[in-house]
C-alpha cells in the first residue's frame, strides 16, 4: 500500500473512531433522558451517527480496494 493510501485508510479509521465515539455517547444520552421529546432529538443525532458510521466504512472498503 502506498504511503499516500496508508495516510487516507488512517484518516479514515481515525473519523470512523470519533464517529463511533459520538453514537456511544447519544446512546448513554438516551438512557439519561426522561421526555419523549428529549429522546426524540437524542435518537435522531443517535441514528445520523449511525449513518455516518456506515459510509466511513464503505469509504474505507473502496479505498482499500483501490490499487
């Protein structure tokens, strides 16, 4: 793997850590939270992290598929 590669696949890793570090986070949150609507607003960030987990490791998968 190239050095250039190597720098993007860690990146990559390194945004797929703190996106997972935001979805634990929202996911203690919402145990936390006493109101429907609390809950509501907690699970939606919950989910878009969820999201954003996802399309970091596709990324990833392309990237390391790329010769």
């Amino acid at each position: 793997m190239s050095q250039s590669k190597e720098k993007l696949v860690q990146s990559f890793e390194e945004l797929f850590s703190i996106e997972k570090k935001a979805h634990d986070y929202y996911q203690e949150l919402l145990l936390e939270k006493e109101t429907a609507h609390e809950k509501e607003v907690i699970q939606g960030i919950h989910d878009d992290e969820e999201r954003h987990m996802k399309i970091v490791q596709d990324i990833l998968e392309i990237i390391k598929e790329v010769k």
